[in-house]
C-alpha cells in the first residue's frame, strides 16, 4: 500500500464500520429448530437466496419464503425469521463515525455495502435512535448498498460503477473491507486494498498506517 498516493476511500459496512455476527444469526436459526444451519447460511458460503437478496432480485416476502424452503420450516412466521436475521446486527463502536468525519474531510470518502432490505429497514432505524442520523449520508459523498443498485461485491461491475460513477483513478483509491474475497476482485481493478481483520479497529488501522 502506497498511502501517499491515496486521494479516495471505499469502505465496506460490516466489520470495519458497524459490527456484524454471522454466528449470532446461525444460532437464532438453531434456536427455531433449524438443523445444520451452517449448510445454508455462513460467512464463507451460503444458498444463492442470499445472494439474490442482497441484490435486490427478490423481495422480503420472497426471501422469507425461500428461508421457510430451505430451512424445510413452513410454519416459521414473518417475525421469527426478521428476528432471527437481523441478530447478527450489533451496533457501530464508540468514535468509529467520528472517525468517519475525520477521513471525509482529508479524503474522497464512499460506502460501499453488501446489505439487503431487512437489515437496511432496521439500520436506518438503529441511526435514527442511537445517533439522531436518518441515513450514513453525513458521513460520504456517497453511500452505495447492494440490494439497490442490483449488484453486489465481489462482482467486479459494481466497483466498476463507482470508479466510473466519480471518476476515480483505481491507483488512487484504498478499498477496506473484512471479505479477501472483495478485496480480491479491487485489486484486480487496480485498487490499493486493506483486509480489516477481526483483532483490528478501524481507527486503529487508519491512524498506524499513518491515512490519518
């Protein structure tokens, strides 16, 4: 990484900004009598459901449908199944948006997430109660999330729109994120790219690799 020649920022949402737990949701889905959980729906590999969720092919009510298929769980109810999914939501650590501010103002600074439509209903909710925020708006000049833009990472169209969105010069942009399997496909493209690992914090990467 070349940190002197970084003018642009990309950042993933789960587990570098707002802190996620897949096993929090395989055990709510154990919970409800779901065997083999893991068959379906881990960090590493999942059904195509979710994929075709998370990019906004397939509505709410069709995704709870298909987890009532795959789960071979026709009675679970709408409710059961938000509830369950959205408990591997935890929250954003303490200073992280302060951080986020301080980044926009030294850089050009963009979101870019894998999210859905359930989750994101219940962020917006999250920033509204705990921050007084209707949106990540305040903290990029951008704010871009899978499911509405009908792309998803690792798919190297949706890195694509973004650079041509803004006009930025992949040498020049630094991609953060959790996934090596994202980071792989920016690299591709020419990006500068940081793998936030799970003993790391945001702010702390940014201020040891001197970005800040």
């Amino acid at each position: 990484m070349n940190t002197s020649t970084i003018k642009n920022i990309i950042f993933d949402y789960g587990n570098v900004i707002f802190r996620i737990d897949f096993k929090r949701t395989q055990h709510s889905f154990t919970e409800l009598g779901i065997e083999n959980v893991e068959r379906f729906f881990a960090h590493t590999g999942h059904d195509p459901l979710f994929d075709e969720f998370e990019q906004g092919l397939i509505t709410s009510d069709e995704f709870r449908d298909g987890i009532r298929r795959i789960t071979e769980h026709p009675a679970l109810t709408n409710e059961q199944i938000d509830n369950a999914w959205n408990t591997l939501l935890i929250g954003v650590p303490d200073g992280t948006h302060d951080v986020l501010l301080k980044a926009k103002k030294n850089y050009r600074t963009f979101l870019l997430s894998n999210n859905n439509e359930i989750h994101y209903k219940w962020i917006m909710e999250y920033l509204k109660n705990e921050f007084n925020l209707p949106s990540n708006e305040v903290f990029f000049e951008k704010d871009y999330y899978s499911h509405l833009m009908k792309m998803r990472k690792p798919n190297a169209d949706i890195f694509q729109f973004v650079l041509d969105a803004h006009g930025l010069k992949p040498e020049e942009t630094l991609f953060i994120d959790d996934s090596p399997q994202h980071l792989k496909t920016a690299a591709d493209l020419g990006l500068q790219t940081h793998l936030l690992t799970a003993d790391e914090t945001l702010e702390g990467f940014l201020y040891g690799a001197g970005i800040l």
